[in-house]
C-alpha cells in the first residue's frame, strides 16, 4: 500500500517527482517597502510604547504613546517641545488633556499658561490642582512679582546668588518692556529701556521686605519722583528736561494703571501659585471679553509668572508640562513680543520642562506685523522636536510641510480630516480624534484618540454650547 508521505527524493514512477539532486533554495534580501510585495504580512518598526497611550495605530491597530520628557530621556527626540496644529473642532485640546493627564500621573506638574476659554479648567480641579481666575475684581497678577523665583534669590549668597538676581532683573525689565510696547503699540527707545532699568534697581533696593515684589504703580511713582539716580539714566541733571525724557514713558505706564488694563495689573499678586499641586491653571478667559489687548497683556504675564516658578525650583528635581494655548493672540499685540516668548521658551530643556504650544494654522503666524517677528514664529514650529498635526487643508499642509518635511502620502491623510463629508446633522467631522505625529524625518504616526470613563465629560469643550440651546 503506497504511504501517503513521500520520500525525500519522490515517488520512482512516471509523475511522481523523483529528482536525483534538489538544489537548496534562493536567499534574498530587502526592504520592507520591497519585501511587502513578496510577503504581504511585512510591517515597520513598532510605534514608541514610552509616555501616556493616546490612542490606537491607524494602520496597525498597536497603541501609541507619547510624552516629549520621556521621549527625551529615551533618546527618542532632541528636545521636549510639542507643537500642535489643525483646524477647530478637531481635538486639540482633548490630545493635550490626555498629556497633560498622563504626565500628572508620571509625577510631572501641569503648568496652563493663559486658559483663554476656559479649556482646562475642569480637569484642573479634577485632579484636584490650583485654580488662578484672573480679571477685574477676581485675581490679580503682578507683573514684577518673581514668585518662586525671588524665594529663591533670597535664600541663596554668593555668586549664585548674583546670578539669580541678575536673571530676576532681567524677567522684570522684559516684561515691564513688552507690556508697554503693546500699550504703545510699538517698540519703546533704548533710552527709556535704560530709565526702566535703574527704576526696577531703585525699587529693588527700597521694598527689602521678605515678600515684597515692586508693581507697576511703584515704577510709575519712582519715575514722576525722578530722583538722582534715573536723571544720571536720563543724562540730565535739569527737572525739567529729565521730565520732558521720561514724558512718553510715563503716560505709558499710567495707561497700564489706568487706561483699558486697569484692575488687572496694577497691584500685589493675589494669589501665589501653589508648588505642591499636581496641575495649576491660570483662567484668563473673563480678561479675553475685555478686549485683545488686555488677552495679549494677561497672557504675556502668567507665561512670565509660570516659567519664574520653573526657574524658582530649578535643581529640586521637579519636571513641568507647561501649556501655551492660542499662541498666535499672544504674539500679534504689537512688534516686537514674539522676542519675548521666544526668550522665556528657549531653554526648557535644561530646565526639565516640556512645553506645548497650540495654534489653528501657521496663517495666524504668518499674519504677524513685521518679517522679523514672522521668522521667530517659525521657529516656534522648527525647534519642537515633536508636531502633531491634526486635519487641516492642503493649503496649510503645504506650509507645515517647509518647516516639517510631509510625504505625499502623509499630505493627503491629513487632509481627508479636514472638512465634513457630510451634509446631516449630527455627523461627525472626519478628522476628530485623529492625529500625525511627526519627528524630525521619521514617517509620521497616524493615531485615533478614543474617550474613556469620565474623559468624555471632562475634555468635552463644546459643553457651554449644548447648555445654551436646552
């Protein structure tokens, strides 16, 4: 009876296979983008399991993680910078809330610097952090005030010391200037910016009190005073003449104190930011009914006051996810203040913070009133090592894709997110949830962001919306 399992050589009849040699198979070598169409079960290098999971790979159903610190510690990316970009409605916010979620439970703090909506809020209080509402007749900020930062300067001596106080000088002065060059709405002199300095000297040198911080009122005060020491700034040791210098400088500082900023800036901070929380908000949004102005003014001022409570814990080992969202109503204000953020921004690597930053389109940047401040905002996009795009047009698509590289392919994925396809109500817009993460060359990752448990009430940004129409 003939076995079912043949010989190794074959059966010896006629059409059975026998073969005197067998010659041992061809070895090939190649390309998964070769391979694929050989064997179709060829996939890429797994996505990164490091950071928070946001979400499902779109192509091979794997999770993806994202956290720009670990990514950083890993070796993953060059620097923890994130910046967000796409359309209304897309999910922006709900991406950063799953970050900024994640990175609480890796025991970073949530920094959001200027909720202008408010988007974070509810989370904020959730994971049971700190609440800072600015407005007239709620909380205040000072500009001046150094918060940890001069707590710090206090317990230090030595050349560190020096150093830091230096520093703190600096952060004051620059604010104080990018706070009068959106009242004036232009650049103030080298003169003036001379005068102001020896003024934040004078104070500095007056308010001694362990907790004293100077305020705008003061610096206005010391320059109608006009003592000694600002008329050898001024160059002048005429009253008159030095007033005549400082004129324009001081009808810029009252309108800080009492023209459309008033209530606002002009006073002691009110509340300090609480170090031990998980997360701190700074709620800007009743500031943004006032005016864009104002918006501009509270934003520029809680950034400054966040990053100096980073600068104030530098070495204590903390990490920090600070958030910067509507970037470009912070930067068109006035010439000249994308120089501003531009220098608080620049170092957060060394300082262990990530930040993210969050804009509808590079339009809004380019819509900025000079090309210097045009080329700064781009820059914004060139030094994160991470942009996430959400859906956006091909339009929008083709400017990203000068300052982060897109493939073809990569182009038209992103842009089959960014309209409806539908006329029906209640349809759900095609690009929500949905993002490509890129980093540097690499292809991107396209991932789809799915809700769970109390996340869909507590990063649901349309809610205001729906209770005004019940």
């Amino acid at each position: 009876m003939r076995s079912s399992l043949a010989p190794a050589r074959g059966w010896r009849e006629p059409y059975g296979g026998r073969a005197v040699h067998i010659e041992a198979g061809a070895e090939f070598q190649a390309t998964t983008a070769q391979a694929c169409g050989l064997f179709p079960f060829v996939a890429g290098s797994g996505s990164p399991a490091i950071g928070t999971p946001i979400g499902r790979h779109q192509l091979f159903g794997e999770v993806v993680c994202l956290d720009p610190l670990a990514w950083l510690r890993a070796g993953l990316v060059t620097n923890p910078g994130v910046f967000v970009l796409g359309q209304p409605g897309t999910g922006k916010s709900t991406l950063v809330k799953r970050l900024i979620t994640g990175a609480i439970a890796f025991g970073s703090t949530a920094l959001i610097l200027g909720d202008t909506k408010p988007d974070y809020t509810m989370l904020v209080e959730h994971v049971g952090g700190q609440v800072i509402r600015v407005g007239r007749g709620l909380d205040r900020i000072n500009p001046l005030d150094a918060g940890p930062l001069g707590h710090a300067v206090r317990n230090l001596s030595g050349a560190e010391a020096e150093r830091m106080r230096w520093e703190l000088r600096g952060r004051r002065l620059s604010l104080l200037m990018a706070l009068c060059t959106l009242v004036r709405e232009a650049p103030i002199s080298n003169a003036e910016e001379v005068i102001l300095g020896r003024a934040i000297d004078l104070l500095d040198d007056r308010l001694t009190g362990p907790t004293t911080a100077p305020t705008v009122p003061d610096v206005l005060a010391v320059l109608e005073e006009g003592p000694e020491a600002l008329r050898s700034a001024a160059r002048t040791n005429n009253p008159e003449r030095y007033h005549e210098r400082v004129g324009d400088l001081v009808f810029t500082l009252e309108l800080l104190c009492s023209g459309s900023l008033a209530g606002v800036f002009d006073g002691p901070t009110t509340r300090t930011i609480d170090l031990s929380a998980p997360a701190v908000s700074v709620d800007i949004s009743r500031v943004g009914a006032a005016g864009d102005k104002l918006l501009t003014a509270a934003m520029l001022c809680t950034w400054a006051y966040g990053f100096a409570m980073v600068d104030g814990t530098a070495g204590e080992g903390r990490s920090y996810l600070g958030v910067m969202d509507e970037l470009w109503r912070a930067l068109r204000g006035a010439p000249g203040l994308v120089e501003y953020a531009d220098s608080l921004t620049r170092l957060n690597r060394a300082k262990g913070m990530a930040s993210i930053m969050i804009t509808h389109s590079l339009a809004d940047l380019e819509a900025l009133p000079t090309e210097e401040d045009r080329a700064k905002a781009r820059g914004f996009v060139e030094r994160s090592a991470i942009t996430v795009l959400a859906g956006l047009p091909p339009r929008e698509l083709a400017r990203v894709s000068e300052i982060a590289r897109l493939t073809g392919p990569e182009q038209e994925l992103v842009a089959s997110w960014s309209a409806p396809d539908s006329w029906q109500p209640g349809a759900r817009h095609p690009g929500r949830g949905k993002y490509l993460i890129k980093t540097g060359d690499r292809l991107g990752i396209p991932v789809e962001l799915a809700l769970v448990g109390v996340e869909h009430e507590l990063y649901d940004t349309d809610q205001a919306i729906r209770r005004s129409v019940q």
